[in-house]
C-alpha cells in the first residue's frame, strides 16, 4: 500500500494516538486553519510547510512536530472534512422520520459551507484531480457508508414513508446543492449583488434545498 492509499487511516490512527491537552489542540487547529489556506491557494504540490508555519505563526519545527510531513498534513485536513461532513448522517435509522433526518442534514451541509467553506474546495479540488489522495477511502470506507445511508433511505421508500428515489442519486444531489454555496460562493455572490453572504442566506439555501429535495421525494413534514 503506497503512502498515498493510506492517508485517511494514518491520519485517523495519529489523531487517537495523540494526546488532548488544550495547547495541543490549539496549536494543531492553527496548524490545520492555516494548511487548508495554503492548499486552497496552492494545491498540495504547491503547498509549502513553511508558508503554512508563518500564516499559523508558529515555527516550522512545531509543524512537523505536530505533523511528521506535509502529506501526514493534508491528510489531517482531508479527515477533518470527511470527519464533519459525515457526522451530520452518520447515525440515521429506518425507524426516523425521512422529514427531519434529510432536513437536518441539508441544514448542516449548507452551514458547513458558512463555517468550512475552503474546506469543502480542498475536498472538490481533491476529487477532480483524480482523488490521487484519497482513492483508497473512496474505494472502501466511503463507498461502505454511502451503502449504509442508501440502505437506511430505502426502508424508508418501502415503509412507504417516501417516493421511490434512486439512493445514491439524491444523496448526490444533496451533495452538490449543499457544497454549491462554499466551491462556487463567488458565483451566488455575484448573482445575489452581494459583497458577503449572511447568516439568512445560508439559512435560507437551506430551507428552500430541504423544500425542494422533500418535495421532490413525496415527503410531507408535519408542519405542511
């Protein structure tokens, strides 16, 4: 297995190894807060340990104590985002209402864009090159959780508690709608007339994505 493949499982295991205490996580999320800028700007190639040192303002020798190289860096960002991303489905069950669990994943994917916008661009960047660093967990981790939701969203289809959907299709759809407002934010703005999003624009992204995605699968809220 090439260092690459195993990016995502490295940084996973570091992330336990390590310890918790408060200066560590301080100083390992301006670490992160800093890499996820020069990787916007630069790409991985183009990133330098050194440019993410100073923008942290933290000596290189603390970067590399945190993180051993530059790719045990990227792959700290990369889990990050899947990390936070997942969350917000990970714990979905036949037994929940479709309504709520799809509403308030919507919610989260779009505040995602508010509050981790170049973290969602490093993740669209990562996959249009290729996935080079992450094909391994795309392959395997990724494609058993997506598995795992589209099972869960098909027994709620034959529960009758939706329209009959393609799974894997509107979690794509939601995918895409979500991460719109952060890898194309310079688009919305201009089309807007607006120099910044606000909160009420994320929140109304939100609440007009969850309209369209409910309708559009047969499902009524409570309130409706």
């Amino acid at each position: 297995m090439s260092s690459t493949e195993n990016i995502l499982a490295k940084a996973a295991a570091d992330k336990q190894r390590k310890p918790t205490g408060k200066i560590r996580q301080q100083n390992e999320q301006l670490i992160i807060d800093a890499a996820e800028i020069e990787f916007v700007n630069h790409g991985f190639k183009g990133a330098s340990v050194r440019k993410i040192a100073e923008r942290a303002g933290l000596p290189k020798a603390n970067v590399h104590y945190y993180f051993k190289s530059k790719l045990d860096l990227y792959g700290a960002v990369l889990h990050n985002i899947i990390e936070l991303w997942n969350s917000a489905f990970n714990d979905i069950k036949p037994d929940d209402d479709p309504a709520e669990a799809l509403a308030a994943y919507i919610h989260s994917k779009v505040m995602y864009s508010k509050t981790n916008p170049l973290a969602s661009r490093i993740f669209a960047s990562e996959v249009i090159h290729g996935a080079p660093f992450l094909s391994r967990y795309i392959e395997t981790d990724f494609e058993n959780w997506v598995a795992e939701k589209a099972s869960v969203i098909k027994a709620w289809i034959a529960q009758g508690k939706m329209d009959r959907v393609d799974p894997y299709h509107l979690l794509f759809l939601i995918w895409a709608s979500t991460q719109h407002y952060a890898d194309f934010g310079e688009q919305v703005k201009a089309v807007l007339g607006k120099e910044t999003l606000e909160e009420d624009d994320y929140q109304l992204a939100a609440e007009q994505i969850t309209q369209i995605i409910l309708k559009g699968c047969g499902i009524k809220r409570v309130s409706d």
